[in-house]
C-alpha cells in the first residue's frame, strides 16, 4: 500500500501526464468501486504517468455516489458530468476535451476484458498510431458470437479492412488521432476504422474476454436499424467524402439509365407499334426515374461544389514525419 501510495503522490506532481485514461459511464455501468480498483492496479503497473476520467453521460446518482465515496477515501481522479444521456462518442469526446495526456486510453465502465490485458497494449506502442482490444478467445454466449461474426463481415467488406471486435472498449491511441476525427452519434465503434482510413497506423491485439461477461445480449430491435445506418455512414465517410460525386453521381446515372431505356421502349412501342400510352402508368414512372437521377446526379455536384469551396481547409492525408 505505501508503494501504491508513493506512487499516486507521484502522479500529484506530474503536469502532463503521459497516459489520460477515459471511461466512459452509458449504458450498463459495473460496481465503480470494484472496476476502478481493477484498472487502477493495472495503471499502476503500467509505469507511466496517467489521469483517470470518468465521464457520465447523464445521470447515474448511485454510480455517482460511488465515485465521490471514491474521491473522499483519497483515491484522484475526474468526474465530468454530463447534462443528459448523449451517447459514448459524445462521452469519449467530452473526457478528450478535459483530458492532456498524450495517449488517450478508452477502457468501459464494465468488466469486458481482463484488466491485466493493459500492459499488452503498450508494447511497441511507440510503432502505432492506435491499439485496439479483441476479445479472444470469445467466451460468452453462441449468439453474441454469431451477431459479431455477422456484423464484423459487413464491416469488413463495406470498408475493406480487417478488424474483429469493434465493440470492445478497450482503444488506446495518440491524441492527434482524436484530434483529427470527430466522433458524433455512435461512431465510436468505427473509430479504428476512421483512422485506418486517415492513413493512422492501427494493429488489434488479443486481449482475455471477462470472466464476468458471459450473459447472453438480446439487443433492442430497433438497434439494428441504427447500426446498419451508422455502418452507411460511416462507408461513405470511407469511400467518398472527398469525392461526393463518384457516389451520387453512379447512382444518379443508373436512376436516369434505367428511365431512359425505359422510356425509349415506350416511345418504340407507340411509334412502330402504335400502342396507346394515355391509360399507362409506365410512361409516368419512366419519367420520374429520369428526373429522379438528374437530382440525385445534381446533389453529387452541389457536394463536389462544397468540398472545392473548402479544399483548403481539408486535409485527407497524415504526415508521419518530416526529415530535413
């Protein structure tokens, strides 16, 4: 105890800390007496320098409690309360503001993975821009697997990247990379592939699923809509941001493609075959796939417009070092 002691005394001093540790209090929070003694022993063992933020995105009073309990007993570290219930990446982003370390390192506000896991996650740490936990060996239910394994293959396939357990908390990356992405809505899952996308370097590494993390999830139904949403969203961020034309225009093309064939065999049909198109309602629908293409066709050029009008102050590229 004094050696642990001797230790936080040290971090009393310390201006800047090295590591600032964010955990993010949303949905379904753990005992905060227990998760804050289990992460707090392995910081301690990290040997670096750290702050521990707790964010509670809206209001939690018994976890609060806990945590001011905490505060009383001599235990460091910051609360920062949120008004209301905004979602993990508003939480992520609000401890990042209130943060100065130059790692930042997200961890739930459950037991999800092994806490002993962290010392893994900053081996050759200084080789990536960001690390992120996988959960494996998985051994909690059959069906949380299938779920993962199904989501995961969509995201893989949509973005063209590689990675296994986007829903673990567990993300340790350097400031600049939260410095250059914004997270809004539920993009926190896709933080990692943001920064692939962003030309930052990130690995996955295994890390012990919890003990305590078997139950079995049977999520609202209506999550679904919203991550097939969330998962759009973030393929076009992916794929064409800078070129809003390539996605809207290919669309557009194809709507106009298919009401003009369509149209063409109308007009066929009434000039060589002298077929009556007044009680038709093909004739309408050609039509307005037609015009429908033209103003999906426009909007890719209205956000070609917008992104040049801005250019300058868009960078889709990271420097990773300047040799002079």
């Amino acid at each position: 105890m004094a050696a642990a002691s001797d230790r936080l005394g040290h971090l009393k001093d310390v201006e800047t800390p090295e590591v600032s540790v964010i955990v993010p209090v949303t949905e379904r929070p753990d005992n905060a007496t227990r998760l804050h003694r289990s992460y707090r022993a392995a910081l301690d063992e990290l040997g670096r320098s750290y702050e521990l933020i707790y964010v509670l995105d809206g209001p939690f009073p018994v976890y609060r409690e806990d945590l001011e309990r905490l505060r009383d007993s001599g235990e460091r570290f910051k609360i920062v309360q949120l008004g209301k219930h905004f979602g993990e990446a508003a939480a992520i982003e609000a401890g990042r503001e209130h943060s100065q370390g130059v790692w930042i390192l997200t961890l739930p506000a459950y037991h999800q993975f092994e806490p002993d896991d962290l010392g893994n996650m900053f081996e050759n740490v200084d080789q990536w821009d960001m690390t992120v936990g996988r959960r494996y060996p998985r051994t909690d239910s059959r069906i949380n697997q299938y779920l993962s394994t199904i989501f995961h293959g969509l995201v893989n396939w949509m973005t063209a990247t590689d990675f296994n357990d986007l829903s673990c908390g567990a993300r340790l990356f350097r400031r600049v990379v939260a410095d250059e992405i914004t997270l809004y809505g539920d993009q926190h899952r896709f933080l990692p592939v943001l920064a692939r996308q962003r030309g930052f370097r990130v690995r996955e590494i295994n890390v012990q699923q919890s003990s305590r993390e078997q139950f079995r999830r049977l999520p609202d139904l209506g999550i679904y809509p919203r991550r097939l949403l969330d998962l759009l969203t973030v393929f076009f961020l992916v794929k064409f941001t800078k070129k809003p034309l390539r996605f809207f225009g290919l669309i557009g093309a194809g709507v106009s493609a298919v009401g003009g064939f369509w149209m063409l065999v109308l007009l066929v049909q009434r000039l060589a075959l002298n077929e009556s198109l007044a009680q038709r309602p093909a004739l309408l629908l050609a039509a307005l796939l037609i015009v429908l293409g033209v103003q999906i066709f426009a909007l890719g050029l209205v956000g070609e417009i917008v992104i040049y009008a801005h250019a300058r102050q868009l960078r889709e590229y990271t420097v990773e070092e300047i040799v002079n």
